[in-house]
C-alpha cells in the first residue's frame, strides 16, 4: 500500500528519535520514497547521514539552506509528499503545529501539506499528560491530524506511563491505513478466523491445521479501508491486527454464540475460520489413560454457523463464507453456496501448490450464483483486497 508514494518524516528533538531510523528503513523497504526533515534539536540525538544512508535522499534542516539548486524547499517538499508522519513529536512541535507557528523547517513544510498528516507524540509522562499538550493534540485532532497514541511503559527520564514512541512496525501501519482508500467507512464487518479446539479431556483435544492467516488478513485490509471490523478468532500465534475489535474464542460452541450474539447488526460477514465439524460427545473430567489394544471415541455434531448466518440473514447483509476442499472443489462449494444461502463463497484446493494452511499465499476462486472469478496465485494480503473489491461492487449493484 506504500509502494511508490512519497512520505515525509519529520523527526523532532526527543530521545526516541532513534526509532525515527528504523521506520525510514522499514518505510524504503515497503517501496516508499521517504524525505525526512529535522528539527535542530533532532541533531543532538541523531544525524541526517544515517537518514540519507537509508533513504538516498537528501534530509532537510536549514529552512534557509542554499547549498542545493534553487527552489522553495519546503514548498517543494509538501508537493511531493502523499503522507505525513511526524515521530517523534515533542510537546514543543505539537504544540507549534496547533498553532500554526512555522519557525523552523519542519514546521513551515507541515504547515504547507496537504496530504494526509500522523504525529505521534512522545515524551515524559507529567509533560504528555499536561492540559496545554493535550489541548494542543486536541486542536490537532481538529485539524484533521491522526494523532497517534504514545505506548506506556519505562521512560529514557526513568519513569514509567505513557509518553514511549510505538514500535516502527506499529507506526508504519497507521501510515499504510492513512494511504488507503477509506471505500468502507462506515461498514460494519464481522470476520471469524482460525482453528477451533474441541476438548477431549484437561489435557488434549481435537482441531486441524488453520493458521488463522487468511482470516486476519481480511480483517486487516477491511480495517485499512475504513471498515467497522470484529474478528472471532479460534487460537492463533498471530498478532491482533490494529483497529480491529479482536474476540478471542477456542471452542466451535464459543464461536457460534460469539458470532451469532453479534450477527444482526452486521452488514458483511465473512467466515474465513475452519470451525471443528464435530466434537467429544463427552468431555472426560480427567485425563485419559492409555490402555492396551484400540480405543474409539464418540463425536457428535458441532452447531453449523454459516448454514445459522444464512437462514437468519436480514436484508441487505452480504455472507461470504470459505471452502476448502481437497477434490471437487467447484462442484462441492457451489453446492455449498447454495445449501447455505451464502452471496459468495470463496474455494481453493489443499492439494494446490500455494493455497492452504500455514503459508503467506493462497490461490482461491471467487464463486457466486452467477459468476466464477479465478483469482491466481497472490500473498493473503492480496487475496484479501481482492475479494473485499468484488464484495463492496456486488453491494453496491
């Protein structure tokens, strides 16, 4: 999402400026171009080399520099800047960003963009929490800047709250959200993803291979885009993403009433999670002992969510659900499709080089009541945007 657009850094004189470094990095390995501009007291923790050593450009600090051709530098820099992030923000630039001052090049260069603008403060605790900082990010916040919320934790002064730099990886993805296209602002949507476990006893139990990965991207890219997003998520090592309400479940009995408490005020609902078929019927008190020759265990039948979701749809909500299959993909998810009143389901093969389980791509057919859409081998990421492109298009017809 960053590829090919221009991000100014504005790097201000805090001692989280070091972070400032690996944001640039991880910015030019995402495709960006990246200017940075820094304040002077910005050089007394870090200097412009190891800026333009990352980013082969040029870092500006002298609004009145004259030794590079002549143009209107901080003119010319707002031009060609899609985002903005200053990080770290001092309670001294924010509180010249609220009103207005331009007494120094950061300034002068921010207060001549346009784009979309991030400040993300960072400073001791007392000074973060001090009425003037906060009525100063406030009048940000009006502006139409995203203010980023400081992590808490312990302080370079020695104390311990709120006032640290998020992590690069953290900032990075309020830049990439802020580079999106906002086409599901005001939607509501529900993703589930993830295994189920169905207990055995206190110490095993049933489940399969879902990473979770698929799940979380869609909830990400739909986040990205403005939407409204819970995710269900069975057991997972994955991070929750940001700007998503996560639901944490493990069980198909805990996922079914987490998403069908919630299905009603949807309007999209997309099951990318591989929910346990069937269950213990007993769950045993305590462990099961290894006796000599076999053994057999009963199961029984988990609740069918998605068949739930589609019998109990209201008006105008749109239900995608996932198939997997290992053979006769089309013909088992078209049936699927239709015994489960779904809008679309989304099929691919175990048995395809790149799809399933555990892996970062996936290659998936998109099939409604009227169309098949063969998608190739793309990241999950991808995957992702495409069918959140296919959906809000068919909503929208």
């Amino acid at each position: 999402m960053l590829r090919g657009k221009t991000v100014l850094l504005g790097v201000s004189g805090g001692i989280a400026a070091y972070k400032a470094a690996a944001l640039a990095s991880m910015l030019v390995k995402a495709g960006a171009m990246v200017d940075v501009v820094m304040t002077p007291n910005a050089l007394h923790f870090i200097t412009p080399h190891t800026f333009e050593g990352i980013t082969k450009r040029r870092v500006s600090v002298d609004t009145f520099d004259r030794s590079y051709a002549f143009e209107v530098e901080h003119i010319a820099l707002a031009k060609r800047a899609d985002l903005v992030i200053i990080a770290p923000a001092t309670a001294n630039v924010i509180a010249k960003l609220a009103q207005g001052l331009a007494d120094d090049m950061l300034t002068t260069t921010v207060l001549a963009c346009t784009c979309p603008k991030l400040v993300a403060p960072a400073m001791n605790t007392a000074m973060y929490q001090n009425p003037a900082t906060q009525r100063n990010l406030e009048q940000l916040r009006q502006d139409g800047f995203v203010v980023i919320e400081p992590a808490s934790g312990r302080l370079a002064c020695g104390d311990v709250g709120a006032g640290k730099l998020p992590e690069p990886a953290m900032l990075a993805e309020y830049l990439e959200r802020a580079s999106c296209p906002q086409d599901l602002a005001g939607v509501r949507m529900l993703v589930t993803a993830g295994p189920t476990r169905e207990a055995l006893d206190p110490v095993r139990y049933l489940t399969n291979r879902s990473s979770g990965k698929m799940g979380y991207a869609i909830a990400r890219a739909a986040a990205m885009r403005g939407a409204a997003v819970t995710l269900v998520s069975g057991p997972t090592a994955l991070e929750p993403p940001l700007f998503v309400e996560t639901v944490p479940v493990e069980s198909a009995r805990e996922m079914f009433e987490a998403v069908t408490s919630r299905s009603q005020e949807q309007d999209i609902i997309i099951k990318a999670a591989a929910v346990a078929d069937y269950r213990p019927a007993v769950v045993r008190e305590d462990k099961i002992k290894k006796l000599d020759g076999g053994s057999s265990l009963e199961l029984e039948r988990t609740d069918d969510i998605l068949r739930f979701l589609g019998e109990h749809k209201p008006d105008g909500q749109f239900l995608c659900g996932f198939s997997m299959e290992t053979r006769d993909m089309l013909e088992n998810s078209r049936e699927k499709l239709q015994r489960k009143r779904l809008d679309m389901i989304v099929a691919n093969n175990l048995k395809v080089e790149g799809a399933g389980f555990g892996v970062d791509t996936n290659v998936v057919t998109l099939i409604t009541s009227d169309e098949t859409i063969e998608l190739p081998l793309l990241s999950k990421d991808e995957v992702a945007f495409r069918l959140l492109d296919e959906i809000r298009a068919r909503r929208k017809s």
